[in-house]
C-alpha cells in the first residue's frame, strides 16, 4: 500500500477532489464514467497478472526522505490553525509490524490529507510502556505538528523514519494511561478550536484489568483520570483496536463510552495480521473524513477503492476486487446520519 509516490497520490487524490466537488452535474457524470473505465481495465488486469506475495516495489524515498526536516518534540501549532488531530500510536515490539507500516504509510497519508483537510495540522506520539525498573523510563517518541503538505510529509516521514520500537516494558498492558494524560497536556495555543485524539494500539493501559500480566503504572496515573481529562480537552476520541487476543480486544472496549461504543471503538482483531495492517492506516483516514462529514467518507472510499484496485496490496492477491468491496462496506455500520444518503454514497463507490 506504500508502494506510489505521494506526487502520484497528490495528483490524483487533487483532481478527484475537483471533479467529485464539481458543482457541475456533467463534470461530475463524466469522472463517474472515467472511474469505471480505469476500474474495469484494474479489474481484468488483477485478473490476468495477481500481485504476488513479497514483490513491492522500492519506494523512491528522495521526495520524503530529508534529515533536516526531522522533528521529534511537539512544540504547538501553527498560528491561525483552527484544528489538529492527534495520532497515539503503540509503538511496542507486539504491535511493531503495525507501528511500522504506518511509519511507511506516512505519503498516503498526508497526500489524502492534504486534499480533505489541508488546513489542520497533525502530531504523533508514538508510545510504548514504562520501564518498570528503577530507571522507570518511559519510551515516548513525537513527531510535532505539520501540515499534511510537500513540507509537513517530510516531518512526518523522516521523523517517524527515525523512531526506533523499543523492547522492553515486561508486562502487557502499555502506558496509555500516561499517553493520554500527555495528550492532554499539549500546548495548542490560541486559535485552535476543534481538537481529535486517536488510538492505535493491541493492548489495554494499566489497570483496565488486562487478562494479561499486569505490573500497573508506577506513576500511579489512572486511566479513567486520563480519559476524563480526554473527554474535556478533546472533541472526539477514537480507538482503533488491532488486538490478536479476543480477550484484549474485549478489554479496549473501557476505552469507549457506553453509547459511543459502537462507532468509536473500530476493532480489526478479527482480521488477520496481514489485513490489519493493510486496514489500520486507512481506518484512521476514514475516522479523519467522517469528521469532515458525510460527503468527504464518500470522497475517501472512492479513492481507497479506486486506489486498492490500481495498486493492489499483494496480500490480497487474486481476490483484491472482492476484498475492497467488503473491506469497504464493513465502514458502513460506524456512519450516523440519513440512511438514504448513507446507501447512495455507498453505491456510488463501487463503479
Ligand atoms: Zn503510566
């Protein structure tokens, strides 16, 4: 999934963007028709050469990639910057395949960003647990606020290039609870005014009665402080589990209230290792454009569509059509809103 070059991502994502916005029905009818052309011809290529497993191409880093660039403590936003969102990666050796592919991801997402929302900025903490030895250090690992442009995407993936996944931390829980507190404590400045906190994790905080072994956190923060700070310092906060246990997973659902439960908390743990990681980043996007609204979910999963059809994931292999089409339709059940739009969105997806 990492495999264009954000140029083509940006290319691409900024003329659907014209043509889906297009207050000219014409315009509109005919992208709708040139989708279809493009994803019949992706179809039957799929069909005649399927990707394979281990063949993905280098990325050409040269655009990206930029030392100077690199920017590992969150300061606060720019001036003028109305709305942020906050990205709380588990950065822990059990979810390194995850933490990994969304540090590879980084043009994917900044090139979509840029398109839906161009003028708020995004920071990262990349997050694992406390030592619990005597050092009792805690892997904390930034990258500040940027914008999702040519300039914030060499932060972002530079930064995150650099960030190492640390293997200690001897129990399973993770220091979430200090995460969030941190969050919380960011310095936003003046201007900004919509705030949204993400969570990407397998595993619970401390004592949210884990299954697991459990060493609690030696700072003595509790959770439920943390997120009760979360829920006064930000607009929205939502949890993408990626669990392997059935146990963990069931356990992350107290991350959630009761009645946000069923659209707030995405649960991948079903799936496997391979498909959580192909999900995880566009899950996130999805949860950015359902802020936006109705229009923009519509906009995003007809260039995921689109894009899984034209640079298909070699895990999915012979069977990526089928594959997007429900991976697609399973973001359905987490919208709120007039089902009658809801369904004309989804059906002008799959051309
Ligand atoms: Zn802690």
């Amino acid at each position: 999934m990492s495999g264009g070059s954000r140029d083509s991502y940006c290319k691409r994502a900024s003329e659907r963007s014209r043509s889906y916005y297009s207050g000219d029905a014409a315009a509109r009818s005919r992208a709708q028709d040139q989708r279809r052309r493009d994803n019949e011809a992706a179809r039957a290529r799929i069909r005649r050469d399927p990707p394979r497993q281990h063949h993905r191409p280098q990325r050409d880093e040269s655009e990206v990639l930029d030392q100077s660039a690199v920017k590992r403590r969150i300061t606060r936003p720019a001036p003028g910057v109305t709305s942020v969102d906050v990205f709380i990666i588990d950065n822990t050796a059990s979810n390194r395949q995850i933490s990994m592919h969304i540090k590879a991801s980084t043009g994917w997402l900044t090139s979509t960003l840029d398109t839906m929302t161009p003028k708020s900025q995004m920071a990262f903490l990349f997050w694992s647990d406390h030592e619990h030895t005597e050092r009792d250090a805690t892997m904390r690992e930034d990258i500040d606020f940027a914008f999702p442009n040519k300039e914030g995407a060499k932060t972002i993936y530079s930064t995150a290039k650099s960030i190492r996944c640390p293997t200690y931390g001897n129990d399973h829980p993770e220091a979430f609870e200090c995460a969030l507190k941190a969050a919380c404590e960011i310095d936003f400045g003046p201007d900004v005014v919509e705030k949204h906190l993400y969570l990407i994790s397998d595993e619970v905080a401390h004592g949210m009665n884990s299954p697991m072994t459990d060493r609690g956190c030696p700072r003595r923060v509790n959770w439920r402080d943390s997120l009760a700070s979360v829920h006064k310092t930000f607009d929205t906060f939502e949890v993408i589990g990626v669990a392997a246990r059935r146990a963990t997973a069931e356990c992350q659902r107290q991350f959630i209230a009761e009645d946000r439960l069923k659209y707030d908390f995405i649960d991948l743990s079903h799936l496997s290792l391979k498909h959580r990681q192909g999900l995880v980043m566009n899950t996130l996007l999805f949860l950015v454009a359902r802020h936006q609204g109705l229009q923009s979910v519509g906009f995003f999963l007809q260039l995921l569509h689109d894009k899984w059809l034209s640079d298909p994931d070699p895990s999915f292999g012979r069977d990526t059509a089928s594959f997007a089409k429900k991976r697609i339709l399973e973001f359905k059940k987490y919208l709120e809103g007039d089902e009658r739009e809801i369904d004309k969105i989804f059906e002008a997806i799959f051309v």
